[in-house]
C-alpha cells in the first residue's frame, strides 16, 4: 500500500543537503584564492548540475515503485562492471595520481566505482531476497557475497580503488547480517578481509604509508604526515563555537584538499565543536532513521536493499570525518551531500530516491 514519504527522513536529507552547500561555499573560497576559473567550474558542476539536476532525478526515483528495478539487477550489475573496466583501457580511462579511476565523455568527468557500488548493493539484495530462508548456508549467504563484492574487486583493484572494495565489502556484510547470516561466515569474512587487507598493505607501498602516517601521525609532518597535522590543526583551531563562516584559515594555503578530503576539519574550524557534532549528528540521524524504514520495507528486497545504501552512504562519509580528526586513515571517500565529487553527490542523492521509494511503501 502506497502512502506519504517518511517525512523525518526527508527532513534530515534537505538538512544535510543545505549544510553541505553552506560548507562546501565556504570551504571553496580557499580553491577562490588559488584558481578563481577552477572554482567557477567546481561550484557549476556542484550547485547547478549536482543539486538541481540530480535533485529531479532523486525526485522522480522516490516516485518510481523500487521494486521495479527487481528484474534488472543481474544486468544493472553487469553493466556497472563494464562500465568500471573501461577505465582500465588507455586512451579510455583517465589517469590521475596514479590510479585509472574516471571516465570522460562529453567533457565530463566521472568515476564508475560509484555506479559499481550501488549495482552490487542493489544486485546482492535481489539474490538474498530470493535465497532468504538459505541464507545461513554457505551457498545461500557466503557464496553471492563472495561472487558479487569479489568480481568487483578484482575490477578495482586493478584501477587500484581500495576504499571502493572496502564500501563494497562493508554494505555487502552489512546485508547479510540484516539477512540473518550466521555468525561464524560473519566472522570468518572478518578475518579473511584484515588478512587481505594486510597483503595488500604489504604489496603496495602507499597503502603502507598510509597506515605508518595513521599510527605515527607526528612523524613527518612536512611530508607524509602533512594533510593529517594541518586537518587536525584546523579542527583544533574551530574550539568550540568556531571562527566563522568563511574564516577558515586552513583553507586557503594549508590544507591540501579544502573542498575534498579535508572539507571537514573547514566544516570545524569556522563552526566549531558545536557545529561539527551537528554534522555528525545528521548523518547518525540518517542512519537510524534509514534503518527504520528498512525494518518496517514490504519485503526482504526493500529491506536490504535500504540497508545496503544507508550503509554505503553513511560509512563512506564517517570514514571521511574519522580520518579529518585522526582515528582512521586518510581514504580518499567523500562527506557526502558536502565534499565536492560530483558523481558520489550524483549517486548519493540517486540512493536516497530509491529509499524515499521503499518509505512510501511501508508497512504500519
């Protein structure tokens, strides 16, 4: 039975929305300063083609019966694999600081990871869906996480994209766990995931020093450990109630990601303590709310299917806040509805259509 959006959901998403824009404005004044035609094109691509482009098609897929898309998960899937493998073809995907992570065409710029994850979230929800009462077996519960998340890993590891296998894997679990998987293949996941986690540290030198600058955060602060010192030096300097918007110091000739990985330690130091627990505190609200609708969905689809986005969606952006202040390491995922990314927002408000879909069909 079709009812009325959950209204406390929507409201939280126009909150995080206006507050990402507010951070973002002010955060971009620091890419003003360095290169005024860059910030031109970042604020068009993000206010106009984000916001309001995005915005109806967010609008259109809250109205669209989520179930729908039911069919086509296997094909959604495939073709978001494709889609993602082209990136490791030359003269087709575009290198940037050493990874082949985008697309151009057109004239623009996107990375398919975010397409990639979505189809695996929405696929793997479609296969436990219809395996539900298997899966605490190993062929109804380990064996489609294995095979979805493990195919596109291998894809992004290629590119190498390690933060996107690690959203994949997150949103994957999560959806078994919500599935009623047991919890010894929940455990046995764990492990094999530290122990993979662990070889590719070992085979790649940057994700090494990645963890070295994240357990040593004093060491090296003019190189390895710069972006970590100054974030927390900008989330530092906010003290309680901030500098003020547009204040930001940090912004302009320190931080070395102002409108990207280290939007938040801005987002802290002109508002504070107050208004970065704000922050946090929508993104918490999401969650639980997101949550919510996910246990009163129609059906096993809807159910996971939520899970599986509200998981991706809100990790991705506590991983970003968690490495601003220190307790993880830098990653590279974007604050969503606030860093600049423009197929992530694209994505993110896509998402949150489809789970707008699922709380107009919830059960009482």
């Amino acid at each position: 039975m079709q009812q009325k959006t959950d209204t406390s959901f929507l409201l939280v998403v126009c909150a995080l929305i206006v507050s990402g824009l507010l951070v973002f404005t002010s955060a971009g004044l620091g890419l003003l300063a360095r290169d005024g035609a860059t910030f031109t094109s970042v604020a068009i691509s993000q206010l106009l083609l984000g916001l309001v482009c995005r915005g109806i098609a967010m609008y259109i897929l809250a109205r669209l019966d989520y179930r729908l898309w039911r069919p086509y998960t296997p094909y959604i899937f495939a073709a978001a694999m494709f889609v993602t493998a082209l990136t490791l073809i030359p003269g087709i995907g575009v290198e940037l600081k050493g990874a082949s992570r985008w697309l151009v065409i057109g004239g623009f710029s996107f990375q398919p990871v975010e397409m990639l994850k979505f189809a695996s979230v929405i696929f793997l929800a479609a296969v436990y869906a219809a395996r539900f009462k298997d899966v605490q077996t190993w062929k109804g519960g380990l064996l489609p996480l294995a095979l979805v998340a493990g195919s596109a890993s291998l894809i992004l590891l290629a590119q190498p994209d390690t933060h996107g296998i690690v959203m994949i894997l997150l949103a994957s679990v999560g959806m078994l766990y919500a599935a009623g998987g047991r919890m010894l293949h929940l455990l046995m996941l764990a492990l094999i995931g530290l122990l993979a986690l662990g070889v590719l540290a070992y085979e790649r030198p940057y994700l090494a020093s990645r963890f070295q600058t994240f357990f040593n955060q004093s060491d090296d602060p003019q190189g390895a450990g710069w972006q970590i010192q100054q974030s927390l030096i900008a989330v530092g300097s906010g003290q309680l109630t901030g500098r003020g918007f547009g204040q930001s110091l940090e912004k302009f000739s320190y931080l070395p990601e102002p409108i990207g990985d280290s939007i938040f330690a801005v987002a802290a130091e002109e508002f504070g303590f107050i208004g970065s627990t704000m922050l946090v505190l929508l993104f918490g609200a999401f969650g639980v709310l997101g949550f919510r609708i996910a246990a009163r969905a129609p059906d096993p689809f809807g159910a996971l299917l939520v899970v599986g986005l509200v998981i991706l969606i809100v990790g991705q952006s506590f991983l970003n806040i968690a490495s601003a202040v220190g307790l993880a390491p830098i990653s590279g995922l974007p604050l969503i509805f606030v860093s600049h990314g423009g197929t992530a927002f694209a994505l993110a408000l896509a998402e949150v259509g489809v789970i707008l879909s699922v709380s107009r069909r919830m059960k009482a």
